[in-house]
C-alpha cells in the first residue's frame, strides 16, 4: 500500500523530476522530457492533480483521474511520472515555489515570524489537503521546498540562534501551523458532514448537558467551559485558537532568541 506523505517515491526518479522536468525560475512551464509523440508537460500533470486535491480531496488524485484531466491514456501518464508517490512530492514542491517570498524589511523578529506563520497558514487553509501529505520529516527536496526553507530561515537572521537552533525554532513554529491547519480543517469538515454549525450542535446538546453536567461534580469543566464557550461561540474557536497558540508558541521561543540578541550586543 503507498503511504499517503511525501518522502514515500524512489528518491532519483522524484528528485531527477523535481530539479530536471520542472525549471526553478518559472512556475508555469516546463521543459519537455525526450521522447516521440509527449503531448503535455509534466507540470501539467502536476497541475491536473493539484486542480483534483483542492476540488474533490486527495482521494480523487488518482493517475487515471490525472491522465484523463490531461487528455492522456492511463498508461501514457506513467511516462511523466512514475508513480503516485512521486506526484505527491512535485504537487507540494509545486505549492512551495509558488508561494510569496516577501523580504524581510521588519527588525522584530517577532512580526517576521509571524509573517512565516500566516503565509503557511494562508497556504494550507487555500490546499487542506496538504495538511495530510507534507511531512516535516522527509520534505521533497525540489526547488520549491529548498527556496521556501531558504526564506523562512531568513526570518531568523539577526536573532543570533545557532544554526542548529535555527532549523529546530523554524520547525517548531511550522510545526504549530500544521497542527492548527488540521484542527480547523477537521472543524469545517464536522460543520459540512453534519450541516450544522458548532453553535447549533451546541443548542442541540444544550438540555441533555444541563442534566448531565452536575456543576458539584465537575466544578471546573463546568464553570471554564462555560466560560470559553460564551467566549469563543463553542468549545473551539479557530481564529481565538490561532491567536492564542501563536502567541504562545513565539514567547516559547523569546527567551532563547533574546538572550542571544542580548549576548551579541555585549
């Protein structure tokens, strides 16, 4: 069975597509791979999957589905890309090259951070899907990811982390990201499958939870669930959420950052 995340192709056949099919400096072409009779690209092919990713869901990027959306026999795709696990990895690249690289004018390094948080943000409420195929432990190693990791590592110039510390605070604030992407997702996804919004779903379970929830018995659930349910409009707010968990996530990282801005200024 192919396992669903990048990382999972035979890494020369992906890493000769992601560098050799795709050109770095341009996101809508790409060369032609030798060979007679190729009507289309395979940037083409990767485009036919992302469009069925962010229309239908992963499971609808199968290569038949891809072949058909590019007007190519089932078979004959295969002579773009090897294999689904391969797909995968150029549709992520594909993703990373095309987002913003914004340069980093801003001497807090909070507000850059912050700027990386919402553009991975951005990207992954835009393609939920790629919430369940990016791992952070085995990234497609194309053009895209290289130059996404290069500008997000920028953000870190001048804090005076290591190198090493570097990469791992980097990973930690994505980390979060994906964590608050798939926490979302999964709430839009309740809200559709059920066709009731979290406030109805509450209303609805309003009565039996008055009987059941003895304010003796569970002081606190009751009291601070309460309270953050008026608060937040339900048991889980997304933007609160995002707020909240970025603020901490930046102040986890504030004192190693600021001890060594500290040091470096001595």
């Amino acid at each position: 069975m192919t396992r669903t995340s990048t990382g999972a192709g035979e890494p020369s056949r992906t890493l000769a597509l992601l560098w050799e099919d795709i050109p770095t400096g341009d996101t809508q072409t790409a060369r032609r791979r030798k060979g007679p009779g190729r009507s289309v690209t395979v940037s083409q092919v990767v485009d036919a999957a992302l469009s069925l990713a962010d229309e239908e869901g992963l499971a609808a990027v199968t290569m038949r589905a891809v072949a058909e959306r590019v007007g190519v026999s089932a078979m004959s795709v295969y002579t773009y890309v090897p294999g689904k696990a391969e797909l995968l990895d150029l549709m992520v690249d594909a993703l990373y090259r095309r987002m913003p690289r914004p340069a980093w004018r801003s001497r807090s390094w909070r507000r850059r951070l912050t700027t990386v948080a919402d553009g991975n943000r951005t990207l992954l409420a835009e393609h939920p899907w790629l919430t369940e195929v990016a791992a952070l432990s085995r990234p497609p190693l194309g053009p895209g990811v290289m130059g996404k990791y290069e500008h997000e590592l920028a953000a870190f110039d001048g804090t005076g982390l290591s190198d090493v510390d570097t990469d791992a605070a980097l990973t930690h604030l994505l980390g979060f990201v994906q964590a608050h992407a798939r926490a979302a997702h999964d709430a839009a996804r309740a809200t559709t499958d059920s066709a009731m919004s979290d406030a109805d779903w509450w209303a609805a379970n309003q009565p039996l939870l008055e009987r059941a929830l003895d304010p003796q018995t569970y002081p606190r659930a009751v009291r601070i669930g309460a309270a953050a349910g008026e608060a937040q409009g339900g048991a889980w707010n997304a933007e609160h959420a995002w707020e909240f968990g970025l603020a901490r996530t930046l102040d986890g990282l504030a004192p190693l950052i600021e001890d060594r801005t500290a040091k470096g200024r001595r």
